[in-house]
C-alpha cells in the first residue's frame, strides 16, 4: 500500500492571528481601574443660614495653589495646628466657639426630655436625630468616667477653594484637617483608655464604644465651600 504523506501546516500566518486576538481582547476586555474615594462634604450653601462667624475655622486656597487661614496666608503645615486650636481652646476665647458642656445628667435629662416630645411627636425626625446624638454623649460620658467639652453642632472646618486650584492642593488641605483632628483624638485617646486611638479596632465592640467616644469630643466638622474666584 503506497504511503501518503501527511500534507504540512502554513503557520506563516500564526503570528498575525495572535496579534489580531490581543488587540481584540484589548479592546473589549474591561479594565479595573484603582479607585480614589472622595467623600462628599457638605456644602456651605446647605448650611449657611445656620453658621456664626466665630464658629467656622475658614480655610482657602487661591488659584496659585497658595494657603490661607482666617483671611492671612500661611503654610500648608499651619493647617494643624490652626485645627487643634479650634477644636481645643480655652472656653472664652475670642473668636472661638463656645463649647457645648457635657455630663451624664446633662444628656439624661435632655433624653427624657426628647422622650416626652416624641410621646407628643412621634413622627418628628429632629427630635428622633437629638436622641440619637445625646444617647451617643450618654455612652461616651460612661465611657470616660465623667463630662466632656466639645463644639457646638454649627462649628464646622470651611474649605474655601479657587475654580482654579488643583486637585492634590484640595486633598493636601483635607489631610492636614484630618491629621490634625486625628492627633487630638490620638492624645485622648492615649490619656483616657491608653491606647492610641488608631490602633482601636472598629469590628471589637468595646473598640467601638471607645471611637465613638473619642468623636464625641472631636467630632470630624467639615464643610467645602462652593468654589468660586479666590484672590
């Protein structure tokens, strides 16, 4: 029987093929991308009716990326301590707000006074928000041992930005705020449960209770401004 040879493959083409598939696979393949998290702060629009001057700790940056505090301008690394001094002075202090005094007989008796609004008003969600907020003061006074100071609830940190300032000055501005509100939480944290405050952790329940009181008293208070023209 006479043998057939067995007629060979072109794979000239082979390389073509592959390189059409990549490109195929590129187009339609979709990307995960990282993503950055923003979170959204509240406008000044939203809440300006409620703000008294001495109460806001203004903070802008023109559109040369320039810093400025209070209306003078400064260096982006006075952002924390310019915080902490707003968050922690003494109460009295000019152009400062006055602090809200808290005690375990303070928040019981304002919660018995929601208590009896409700009974009145059960569908009043301002009264259901103030229970909520001065349980959470409640539990932070029994957490401490005793009373706290802390701001006001229209005392806020407002970012003031240019239509021209960049993206990472906006988010440098947000780190300082946050690095000096978290150095304060840091220091009583260490003074009342000695532990730092960023080595609690959120899923222990008694970890829990210990944030919760530490943003008690330094509550995160931050407003961006609608951006507009900034000298």
């Amino acid at each position: 029987m006479a043998r057939r040879d067995t007629p060979e493959i072109n794979a000239g083409s082979m390389a073509d093929i592959a390189f059409l598939l990549l490109i195929f696979f590129l187009i339609t393949t979709t990307m995960n991308l990282p993503q950055v998290h923003e979170e959204r702060l509240p406008q000044k629009s939203d809440v300006e009716f409620l703000l008294n001057e001495r109460n806001v700790l203004q903070i802008m940056a023109n559109k040369n990326d320039k810093i400025g505090i209070e209306g003078e301008f400064a260096d982006i690394s006075d952002i924390q301590n310019a915080v902490k001094k707003f968050y922690q002075h003494k109460d009295g202090t000019p152009n400062q707000p006055s602090y809200i005094e808290v005690t375990r007989k303070i928040c019981e008796d304002t919660l018995e006074s929601l208590e009896n609004a409700l009974n009145v008003y059960p569908d009043a969600p301002l009264f259901k928000i103030e229970q909520d907020a001065w349980k959470k003061r409640l539990d932070a006074c029994i957490a401490f041992g005793g009373g706290f100071q802390t701001l006001p609830n229209n005392a806020t940190v407002s970012i003031q930005l240019d239509n021209s300032t960049t993206y990472v000055t906006y988010m440098s501005v947000l780190d300082q705020i946050m690095q000096g509100l978290n150095s304060l939480r840091d220091s009583l944290c260490k003074d009342k449960f000695g532990v730092s405050f960023e080595k609690l952790n959120d899923k222990v329940e008694i970890d829990k209770q210990k944030i919760s009181a530490i943003r008690q008293v330094y509550p995160k208070k931050i407003m961006k401004e609608k951006n507009r023209s900034v000298q």
